[in-house]
C-alpha cells in the first residue's frame, strides 16, 4: 500500500510523521498491524500516544474488525500459488507455495532445502501462466548457501514453454533454444533475486524489517517482491542461545522474528519460506527421531510445514507434515544438476 498522509492521524504531527517514515511503517495498514509498544520503541513517541495512532490506523486502513465467511473467501482469492513445477508436490500443498503464509522446510543435511529456496527464487518470477507470480525476491543468507551458479543451473533446467514464456515476458528476443537468449534471461532472474548474509541472529532480525521497507520500495514496480526466503531460520539462533537458561531468550527472539516476516508477506501478498535445522531425539525408539528446531513457537507460527527426507541417490521424499487446509501426505521428487524434477 503506497504511502499516504500519516499527519492526519491524530497526534502525529510534521516530526512524529518524519521518525514513522524512519522506521519503516510509510501506510496506514503499516501502523494497523504494529502493536503500540512496537511503535513506541521503534518511533520514540509515547506509549499512550503509539496506541492513539495505532487506533485511529486501523479505522483509517478499515481492518481488525469481524467479517463474514464469504468475505474471507472473496479475499483469499487474491492469493497466489508459487508452482514447484513438480505436479505431485504441487498437487501435495494444493497448488503451489501459498503467499501471505510461512511455509517452513525443514530437513537434515543434505535433503535439499537450499534447493527449493534457489529453486523458488526463479520459479517466483516467471509468468503466471506458467505458475510463476511475475514477482521478484528476498533471500537472507545465514549459512552461506546461496549460490549465483545454481540459479544459472535451474533457469537453464527450467521447461522451454516456461523458458519462452519468461523470455516473451520480458521482451527478450529468442527462445529456448537461443543460448544468447537464455544468457540474458539469466542475468534478468540474477538481478531479481536481493540476496543479503546474516552475520548473527540480531542482524538476522535486522535484516527482516529491511525486507520489508524493499519490498515497500518495489511495491508498484513491474516485479514487486513475492517471495521471502530465510535459509536457515534457526541457525544463528540455535548456535548463540545455548542450554535451557538461555530458551527463554531465544524463543522469545525468534517469535518477533517470525512475526516480522509474516507482516511482509501479508502486507505485499509475498510467500515467505523459511529453511529450519534438525535435531535427533536419541530417546526415541519408534518412528522418525528427527525434529525440527524451534520448538511450539516456530510449529504455531508456520502455515504449512514441510519436512524434507532423502531416499536413493536423488530422490527425496516431500512429507506435508502440517497445513490449515490440506491433508498430510507424501510426494517424491529428483535434486538435479537442472533443479528440481518430477520422478
């Protein structure tokens, strides 16, 4: 939502308006969805002061109240579907990676989650007849994961109609077939994809309200930010909150964190896909030891939940461990040199 007049809130004058824009919040549903303490330590306004702008932006943004089931429906409408191009993984989250969730992958190494976050990241801007959401993307880097070559790997092993129709798109002239074409093409995804490395947990967390002043900036350009990877979610966290004197802390941290990531995706209609790291349960005797880090906090918070498991050689398997909507299930797909393939 582009920035509107925020002086004429109630006690927000020329000052108050230049310390709001400062700190990120530049609409009225910014505000709405901010909680007053947030703003107050955020904008240096009081706290009686936060709550009087808060509720007089949620008036002026005409959210928080109650509204019928069909109105929901209606609205839900304008959710995309991010396609895997594999039929039964997107069949498996009934379409497609949903915007305006989380949707969290999580996996032991090696299963290929950084994979489906490179492969995300290019599927995101093709066209939307071809599954895409013609949308840019955000990827914070906490292990040092991303890698510029595998995105020229998956653009190249992308399908030719998907290939021709993101060359037509974007008015490069070629086709599949043309290497000087796809060269091009490349380079258009590469330059798509904001690609920023998180040093700690606190720049982590830094670095997600970035995103959402980037994805404000890019709001009404031609690929506006729709897709927000974080890979890995808990590693940062995991490693400098060590021992349960420290949980407390940590799961307390993250939960913000979450909460900032999901306001990008639900203020621009991005998908958000987080990464998450593994724990084995040595007291477990039957069924899968493995467990997502996290705990409660990271389980509540995420939409749908995905847990990667290898198999034989490239196969790995994709479980839907949890989703609103969907039944849990399972689907198979290949990690290839050209990215992620059906069986």
């Amino acid at each position: 939502m582009p920035d509107v007049d925020l002086e004429t809130l109630p006690g927000v004058g020329p000052a108050t308006a230049d310390k709001l824009h400062d700190a990120g919040f530049d609409s009225f549903q910014s505000l709405a969805v901010a909680s007053p303490s947030e703003l107050s330590n955020t904008a240096d306004v009081g706290e009686s002061t936060a709550g009087d702008i808060v509720r007089a932006a949620r008036d002026a943004a005409d959210i928080g109240g109650f509204e019928t089931g069909s109105t929901v429906l209606e609205r839900r409408n304008e959710i995309g579907k991010l396609s895997w191009h594999i039929d039964e993984v997107d069949d498996l989250l009934g379409g497609g990676v949903e915007t305006q969730s989380i949707t969290e992958v999580y996996g032991e190494f090696g299963a290929g989650k950084s994979q489906v976050t490179h492969q995300m990241a290019v599927n995101v801007q093709l066209p939307k007849e071809v599954g895409g959401l013609h949308g840019s993307t955000i990827f914070v880097d906490s292990e040092d994961t991303f890698r510029p070559e595998r995105i020229d790997d998956m653009v190249r092993g992308l399908p030719d109609e998907a290939i021709d129709a993101a060359l037509e798109d974007r008015e490069i002239e070629g086709s599949a077939a043309d290497e000087a074409a796809v060269d091009a093409l490349v380079e258009d995804m590469l330059d798509k994809i904001h690609v920023a490395k998180a040093f700690n947990s606190n720049h982590q967390m830094l670095l997600a309200e970035k995103a959402k002043e980037l994805a404000s900036e890019h709001e009404e350009s031609e690929y506006p930010v729709r897709l927000l990877c974080v890979d890995s979610l808990t590693a940062h966290f995991r490693a400098e909150y060590v021992g349960r004197g420290e949980l407390a802390d940590r799961q307390q941290k993250l939960n913000k964190h979450l909460h900032d990531l999901d306001k990008v995706g639900n203020l621009y209609n991005a998908a958000v896909i987080v990464t998450n790291q593994v724990a084995s349960n040595p007291d477990s005797f039957f069924g899968d030891p493995t467990q997502p880090i996290g705990g409660n906090i990271l389980g509540h918070k995420s939409t749908f939940r995905i847990y990667l498991r290898k198999s034989k050689g490239d196969k790995r398997i994709v479980r839907l461990v949890d989703a609103p909507n969907l039944a849990d299930g399972e689907a198979v797909m290949r990690v290839q040199d050209e990215g992620l393939k059906p069986e």
